[in-house]
C-alpha cells in the first residue's frame, strides 16, 4: 500500500471529518536541494500558518510543502513543526486521525547545480568536472587541480549569470526543460569567461539561451526581476 493511500474510506480525515473544508493538491519536497530530493504528491487543508494531512502522510518536519499561489506561480512552505492525533482505529473515533503541520514561508533552500559542477553564491561560482573553479573581487580559489579567474572585464557577467540561474531554479516558475536548459548556457558561459580570451560568440550564444528561459517568466511574480537579468546577460552590459 502506498503511504499516499489512507487504510480505508473511513479512516481518511480528509474524505470525512474534514470534507466540508477547502483541500487542494500539493507537492511534499524532501531532502530539498540535494541529490537525495523527492517529490511527493499529497492533498491538504491548507491555512495560513498551517496545514491539515491524513495521518498516513509521508511528511515530517524540514520538508517543503510545495502549492499553488493565487497570485500566480508557487509558494514554498517549510514545515516547522508537526503534531500527529493518532487515534489507533478507535471506533468512537474513527476517521479522525490526522496530522497538523506548522509552517513559514521560505525560500526553497536549494543550491543550483550544473552538469558536473556545482554554483555557489559567494565568490566562488562555479566548479566543474575537470577542478576548474572561477572567483572574483580578488577572493583567491584554491584548487587540488587548478583554479582560474574570470577574465578581466567579465565580472559582471558573471554575476549575472549565478543570479540568473539562481532565478530559475528557486522561484518555481519554470519547466524543468527550461531549467535544464538554462543550467547548459549557464556552464558554456562560465567555462567560457575563464578563458584568457573568451570567445564572444559563444558567450552571445549561451546567453541569449539564458534570456529566452528568463523571458518566458516576464508576466510571473518574478518578472521584474527576470526583465532586469534579461538586460544584464549581454556582452558588454
């Protein structure tokens, strides 16, 4: 049986005691932002400050309650604290089993990765498969390997593009094709700006993937901020 199924009809709080309550469908993220992340789907009463689950729920706390935001897009809902009323099957208490999850709202803690390396948000943006890593502002990288600096000139572009994929990858607003995409431009452009000469045309290529992923979410609750990226990810800005 999956722990997404009640036991029976009658033991599900939701299709009992709490169906004359709004529901909605929701996404249980666990272990967020690492290699180890799931995603589970899961239906709840949702409130402000927290949320009602049947008691069978895989959900504990630290994870993500990933839903809709009717605003447009999705929120992200860490769980603070659980509160499980397990009844056992008593029968005078049938169907009124559940959990209460705490929440706040939270950015979904998720480091972004690209393809064989990982990018951070400090001076240290990017290392890949090969040990090459990239730093700036004068932040000294050390490396088993090698280490290599952005080229000179290249720093803001640079930023722009950690910033950008960090965008696209927390915000929920885009598909996971868009983001797998976006996580390829972003590794050519950071490959690229290490180079002693960095070759423009395929910095113009890899960008202008990263501004057509960004442009998709102009009319979301991130389009400010992507239609100022937008304006960053170009040669010369």
């Amino acid at each position: 049986m999956s722990p997404l199924q009640s036991h029976g009809p009658n033991e599900s709080f939701l299709r009992g005691h709490g169906s004359s309550f709004p529901q909605q469908d929701v996404t249980i993220i666990r272990n967020p932002g690492t290699e180890g992340e799931e995603r589970l789907p899961a239906r709840a009463i949702i409130q402000s400050k927290s949320g009602i689950f049947d008691v069978d729920t895989p959900i504990y706390e630290g994870d993500i309650v990933e839903l809709d935001d009717p605003r447009g897009g999705v929120r992200h809902l860490k769980v603070d604290e659980l509160r499980i009323s397990d009844t056992r099957g008593g029968t005078a208490f049938s169907g009124m089993s559940h959990i209460t999850a705490k929440w706040s709202d939270a950015k979904r803690p998720v480091q972004p990765r690209v393809a064989g390396g990982t990018i951070y948000n400090g001076p240290v943006i990017f290392s890949s498969g090969d040990h090459v890593q990239i730093a700036w502002n004068n932040e000294s990288v050390t490396n088993t390997s090698s280490s290599s600096q952005v080229a000179p000139g290249f720093e803001s572009l640079s930023e722009a593009v950690v910033e950008a994929l960090r965008v696209i990858i927390e915000s929920g607003q885009f598909q996971r094709e868009d983001r797998s995409f976006a996580e390829e431009s972003a590794r050519l452009v950071l490959q690229e700006v290490t180079k002693d000469q960095p070759d423009p045309s395929i910095l113009r290529r890899a960008l202008a993937g990263l501004r057509g992923v960004l442009v998709t979410a102009t009319n979301t609750a991130v389009g400010a901020t992507a239609r100022a990226l937008v304006d960053r990810l170009v040669l010369g800005a």
